[in-house]
C-alpha cells in the first residue's frame, strides 16, 4: 500500500492527498508533523532528511517536495489526466505549479502567519498589511489569467495546475484579513473546483 507521510492540516500534504484522490490510487496516510510523531525521528530523516512533510513511500520509491510528489503520481498513475504527456501543454501546468511555489508562497507568508497562526515572530501591522498588499495583487494576476484561460488554470482541462493554486486560493479566501478583491473570475474557478468530490475531500472550511 502506497504511504503518504503527513498530517492532513498540511497545505502541502494535501496537495498529495488530492492528488491521489483525483487518481484513484490506494494510500495509507500516516500523521507525521507538528502535534503528531516528530519529524525528527531517525526514522523520519531517513526518508526526508529536510524534516519537512509530505512523504511519499510507494514501494522502493520515495519522495519529499509536494510538488514533484504531485507530479510523479500523476505521471505514474494518470495516464494523461492532470499532466499532460505533450511537452508544451506539460509546461503550461507545470508553470503556475512553479508560480505558486515560488511567487505566490513568498506574498502571502508574513500576513498567514501572523494573521492565522498567530506567529509571535510575525505581529508588525507594517509587514502584515504589505504582506496582504503583496498577497492581493498575486491573486490579481491569478484573476486576469483565469479571465481569459478557459475553465480551469491550464486551459480546458482540469490539471495538477488547479489542485496547488486551488489550495492556495482556499486559504486566500479563508485568512481573516481586512482587505480582499472580489475576484469573480477566481470564484467561478473555485465554484467548478469544489463540485468535484476530490476537493470537497481536501478542501474543508475547517482547514486553512
């Protein structure tokens, strides 16, 4: 039985988690992480030496990096569905996975954690409101490419693409903040997003 090595409340984990959803596959899900088994465990570092969740163990396999977890299942397992075998439509999901990483993390990190988490690290209203400036206008940029891509954020296809930015934009919407865009564009994305099971499984309103 595939493993998958993390706690559910994990953004990063359940992009895992829904991703094998979408797939159908088999797993066993371990909790691992803050509140649950150390991820400083020897055991645990033999698999990912980072400390970090998710993991995945399927047979001899594994891997850390939810991303590049996301994209080997469905590479493996999808047969075409969620990362396409073309080259370029390939590029075009794996570019807003590689944004989201990347460009999107780095805006909304200072506000989630203070706001959310309640981070004594992450308290000065200065850096919270630029953080939630920064935040706004990535999902302003979101907003226009969904305007105009077609139904899903790769196109006419639902992809790896939706899975991470569909995450991301659920804890967008769900960040107590006091300035938010009422992007129509991302919420008609996310109204086609949460209609299918795999999402309604991973992206609970208790779960931010």
């Amino acid at each position: 039985m595939m493993r998958i090595l993390g706690k559910a409340s994990s953004i990063n984990v359940r992009k895992v988690l829904w991703t094998a959803s979408e797939l159908g596959i088999a797993f066993e899900r371990e909790d691992w992480g803050s509140g649950f088994r150390s991820t400083q465990e020897p055991e645990f570092l033999a698999l990912n030496p980072n400390a970090m969740v998710p993991v995945l163990v399927d047979g001899d396999v594994v891997l850390w990096e939810s991303n590049t977890i996301s994209r080997y299942l469905a590479a493996r397992y999808g047969d075409g569905r969620l990362l396409p075998a073309d080259a370029l439509a390939r590029a075009k999901v794996e570019q807003w996975m590689d944004w989201q990483a990347t460009e999107l993390n780095n805006a909304w990190r200072y506000a989630f954690m203070g706001l959310l988490r309640n981070s004594p690290a992450h308290q000065d209203p200065v850096q919270i409101a630029a953080s939630i400036a920064g935040w706004n206008r990535q999902m302003g940029l979101l907003e226009r490419h969904l305007e105009t891509a077609g139904d899903y954020v790769a196109g006419g296809a639902f992809s790896l693409a939706d899975i991470v930015l569909g995450l991301s934009a659920h804890r967008w919407r769900k960040t107590p903040m006091d300035e938010r865009p009422g992007y129509p564009a991302i919420a008609a994305w996310m109204a086609r997003l949460e209609v299918r099971p795999a999402a309604r499984a991973w992206l609970p309103d208790n779960i931010v």
